[in-house]
C-alpha cells in the first residue's frame, strides 16, 4: 500500500474529511453590459462583478481576489477582442469606400495601435508586479486586477473610435 493510501485510510477512518465548499468564480457578462447606461464614466463599472465574486467566495485571501480579477479581465477581453474585429472591419470597409485613403492605412494604424496597446499593458501591469513583489501573494490578484482593468479602459478607446468610422 503507497503512502497516499495509507494517509486516504488515515482520514477516512478518523472520520476528517477535507472541506466541500466550491468556489464560484463565474462572472455574468450582461451585468456588465446593464452597468454602461447607469454611469457617466463607464470605467465605474469595471471591476463590480469581480467584487460580487469577492464576496460570493468569502472574500480575504487574495487567491479569491486574483480568480475573480482573473474572471472579469476574461469578459474584458472578449469584449475588448469583438470591439477590435468589429472596428477593423469598419476601417477596412471605410477604406474601400474611395474616401482617398491608400490602401490599408487605417486598418494598419489600428494594428500597431492596438498592438503598442498590448506593450502598454504588459509594461503598466509589470510595473505594477514589481511594486507587489515583496508582498509575493499579492502578485497574482494586482496582476488581474491590473489586466482586467487596462482591457476594460482599451475597450473603451476602440468603442469610441467605431464611431469615427462610422460617421
């Protein structure tokens, strides 16, 4: 019998039993969405599911902080990755429209910005790691955090810029 056996018939037999309380980590996007017409600035809606989470876990350790983070930053980039096809594909069909732009120059443009936009992220969010990193357990609900809302704040930019080219 190997040693992990023997521990399993160690617990069974004294009656232990580990706990049995799950985790719900879910995040309802369409809360979300609801939230946008209730603010004028619609970044006070970032970061409230994630709070619910929070609470609905227990709260405290900062596992549950980074899981919940991490679930809303998920949303966010979903959000953020329909918000990108969707204004490329505006800026493709605006260049097709023989305004005089050159071919390419506003779906390129939108690229590199959004590609300088991950550079961005990844830079503000390591600086704010390296600013956790004495603390260690906290790396992983600031990372999350951070990434949840820098997506959320990119999202937002691209919704606005939709309306440029649409009008």
């Amino acid at each position: 019998m190997g040693i992990k056996s023997v521990l399993t018939l160690l617990v069974v037999s004294l009656g232990w039993s580990a706990p049995c309380s799950a985790q719900d980590f879910s995040i309802d996007e369409h809360l979300i969405d609801r939230c946008f017409p209730l603010h004028d600035d619609p970044m006070r809606c970032v970061g409230q599911q994630a709070y619910e989470c929070i609470l609905r876990n227990g709260g405290g350790p900062n596992m549950v902080l980074g899981a919940c983070y991490q679930a809303e930053a998920i949303v966010w980039d979903r959000f953020l990755n329909n918000a990108y096809r969707e204004t490329m594909a505006l800026a493709k069909a605006r260049e097709e429209m023989d305004l005089g732009y050159d071919a390419g120059a506003l779906s390129d443009a939108l690229r590199d910005m959004q590609r300088a936009w991950i550079e961005f992220r990844d830079a503000r969010c390591g600086n704010v790691i390296a600013i956790a990193k004495p603390f260690g357990s906290q790396v992983s609900a600031v990372s999350s955090q951070c990434k949840m809302e820098e997506t959320a704040r990119q999202y937002f930019v691209l919704r606005g810029l939709r309306q440029d080219y649409v009008n």
